[in-house]
C-alpha cells in the first residue's frame, strides 16, 4: 500500500511538472522575445534620433555646389528624394513597432514634421513644362511672378500623395485606439491638423501675386471659406481635449501660421475674436481651466492687436515683457535709455552668432544707458535649450521665452516677426528708430542715440 502510495505521488509529480514546465519555458521565450524586439528597436531608433538630430541636406561639399548650381527642378527634386526617404525610414519604424513602444510616440510626431514631409514629385517632365522649371534665371526680389509660376508647374503624383496622408491616418488611427494619454493623443490630432494646413498653405501662397487694397472685402471673404475648415477642426479638437495644457500656446501658433504675412494676415483679429467667444463661457471655474486661460490669451490678444492699429510708428512703443527669471519689464520704465529688442530662435543660427558682438556692445555701453532684452520665440519645452544658448554665448540681459505658458501675448506673432533675426532699435523716447539694428551699423547707431558724439 505505501509503495501504489509512493508511485501515485510521483505520478502526480510528474503531471504537475509536465503542466508546469511547459508554461514557464513560454513565458521564458516571451521574455526573451520582448527583451529582442525592444533592443532591436533601440537599434532602429538610434538610426532615427540620429538623423533627427542632423538633418543634415548633403553627403559632401560636391553634393552641395551640385544643388546650389542646379536648376529649380534639380533642386526641388534633390529635397523631394530626401524627404522621402526620410519619411520611410521613420514610417517603417512605426509600422514595426506597437504604439506602446516607449519612441511610438515620438516618431509619430516625426513623421508629420515639416522636414520629413514628402511633396511626392513625379520622376519626369517634359514640354512646356521642362522649359519653365528647367531654366536658371534668377527670379527678381521685386517680381516673384517666375517663382510662382515654377512652382505651380511643378508635377505632383497626386495618387502618392494620397497614399501616404491615408497611410498617416491610419497610423494615428491605430495610435488613438491605444492605450496611450489623453495628452499624447491631443498632440498626435494636432499634428495631424498642422499637416493638414500646410498643405492648404502651399497652395494657397502662389495662388496670386498681390492683394490690392480696393480688393480687401474680396479677399477676406476667400480667406475666410478657404481656412474656414481647418479653424473649425482646431475648435474641436480644444473642446475633444479641453484639459490639454498645450492649447494655449499651440493656438497662438496656429493662427499665427494662418495668418502671417504671406498667407492671410487680415484674418488675425476676427480669429482671435472668434476663440475668444467660443471660450467665453470657461472664464469662471476651475473645471476647464486650460479653456480659460485660452479665453485670457484671446482677450489680451484682442487688446494687443486693437491697440497695435492705433500704433504710430513716430510714437513710444508700449510693452510689457516677462523675463525668464519671472521680472516683469515695461518699456515705459526704460524711457531715457537706448533699448535694444533682439527678436531670435533657437533655429536661428545668424541670431546666435551676432550674441557675442551684442554682448561686447552691450558691456561697453550698459552703464551710459544702453539696454538689451531678448525675445526667444521658443515655448516651455525650448526653454532649457534657450538658457545653453544664452549662457554659452554670454548673452547677460533679460530674456521674454515668447512661447511660454505664462506669456499673454507673443510678440513674435503680434507684430508678426516671420524673417530672423529681426533686431529693433528704440530711442531714449521708446521710439523705434531702426528695424535692422545689427552687425557693424550697431555701433554707430547706439553712440548716435545716446548722444555720445556730440
């Protein structure tokens, strides 16, 4: 009896281990699997990060004098493969990868950046159409007629382009099923939305030449219809997310892109109005505070811009900045001083270079009056690559982050600062009295308005 005892433990044993080792040898190779693919994908993300960081346009310097001395075609289509390839490389990293690999998201984002934004070109030309994108003359600054025209007739593969936008789609599709934060999915739909304006925008700015004055009532009402559509997915999206703190700021940015000076810069003040009623009813409580703080954003913008179409350019400039370091500055306090307003971005590599010549000018003249402030167009998320900047280049006067959350109004969109750097010189009355107050002028402008060479 103890032995039939004996075997039938050890038969159960071996039922239980047989059952047992299966499962763990399973999730052993699941492990192991897991382990593969995300090592595997931090293989293909470093191939990604890398070219994220560099963007690099040429191989070698032979590449670039190739581009620089090719024609307009050669040029465009040198930028479309580049883009394209781009482009697939990321889009096979997000076709490989589930959302919840922990770089989903950041390529998502990648994928509907400008810089990884195909125009999907076709591979020939010919007939009139060669003969206009094949010629090297040089387009003049006052008549951008020939520009245009070259690049109406460039040759899109419109059936490529439409694959790829749905194959876009698809993926944000995907992204949004997932199991991700409300954020992330709020900035992957704004993503989306900018491509989608983009490619309004590049339509819309060679549909004319020149917007006559006696026209104004036309064309607000075109501009009105043609991005009527895309403003009203952006109010959408803000009240399908209203607890998305990013709103604030990347509405200043949307409307500053819609209408800056070469798109629809007479639809500003109405779009501000427009989101200023639609908010209207958040000012109070704090259950939607993003919503209110869009609705602030929008009345202080309101009484920027009113204020702006009163503004005499023989009169005090009237503003009021937030340094960095939480200093409240009001030009109206530097009256009596020479005000430098230096108006630059990260990406602005010139900005950057002419820091060191500012700051020796700077140190030399401060304590005869002379007074610099800094305006970084960049956001929060810029702003510790805006303080490595500043602190390599020894840029020591105040600095306006004009993207941040906590700034009312971004000057760079207010007086619409699209080219950098932009560089404003003020007089001791806090009149503007140059708009390119840089490089050797500098000087010789600062000793005038301070009145040290008399």
């Amino acid at each position: 009896m103890k032995h039939k005892l004996i075997v039938i433990i050890n038969i159960m044993l071996l039922m239980i281990l047989s059952s047992c080792t299966p499962q763990n040898k399973l999730e052993h190779n699941e492990l192991k699997d897991s382990e593969a693919l995300r090592s595997q994908a931090e293989k293909d993300w470093k191939e990604i990060d890398k070219l994220k960081n560099t963007l690099t346009f040429f191989k070698d310097s032979s590449e670039r004098e190739t581009y620089e001395h090719g024609s307009f075609w050669s040029r465009r289509s040198f930028e479309d493969d580049l883009y394209k390839d781009r482009s697939s490389l990321i889009e096979r990293f997000l076709e490989k990868y589930p959302p919840e690999n922990e770089h989903y998201f950041e390529g998502l984002k990648i994928y509907f950046n400008l810089l990884f934004e195909p125009r999907f070109l076709k591979d020939t030309i010919n007939g009139t159409r060669k003969s206009i994108l094949t010629q090297k003359t040089k387009v003049s600054k006052t008549d951008k007629s020939q520009m245009y025209t070259k690049f109406r007739a460039l040759p899109f593969d419109i059936e490529a382009r439409e694959r790829w936008v749905k194959k876009g789609d698809a993926l944000v599709q995907d992204f949004l099923n997932s199991d991700v934060s409300m954020d992330d999915k709020a900035m992957i739909e704004f993503a989306v939305l900018c491509r989608d304006a983009r490619r309004l925008a590049f339509l819309y700015q060679y549909l004319y030449l020149d917007k006559k004055a006696e026209e104004s009532e036309y064309w607000y009402l075109f501009d009105t219809n043609y991005w009527n559509e895309i403003v009203n997915r952006m109010e959408l999206l803000i009240f399908k997310y209203p607890n998305y703190p990013k709103w604030p700021l990347f509405l200043d940015r949307f409307i500053s892109f819609i209408t800056s000076d070469y798109l629809s810069p007479n639809l500003t003040l109405p779009y501000w109005k427009h989101f200023y009623d639609v908010t209207k009813n958040s000012e109070e409580g704090d259950k939607h505070k993003v919503l209110r703080e869009i609705h602030i954003k929008a009345k202080k913008n309101l009484q920027a811009l009113k204020a702006l179409q009163r503004f005499d350019m023989n009169k005090p400039l009237d503003m009021r900045l937030l340094s960095m370091d939480g200093k409240v500055i009001n030009l109206n306090d530097l009256r009596g001083k020479v005000v430098l307003l230096d108006f630059w971005s990260i990406r602005c590599a010139p900005c950057i270079k002419e820091m060191p010549h500012i700051r020796a000018l700077y140190n030399k003249y401060k304590d005869k009056g002379f007074e610099v402030i800094g305006i970084p167009q960049e956001g929060d998320s810029e702003k510790q690559q805006v303080l490595d900047i500043i602190n390599k280049q020894g840029a020591n006067w105040p600095q306006q982050l004009d993207g941040a959350s906590n700034v009312e109004v971004s000057y760079h969109s207010l007086f619409k600062i699209n080219a950098l750097p932009t560089v404003w010189l003020l007089d001791k009355r806090g009149v503007i009295v140059d708009k390119n107050a840089r490089g050797t002028r500098l000087e010789p402008l600062i000793r005038t308005y301070l009145e040290l060479d008399k």
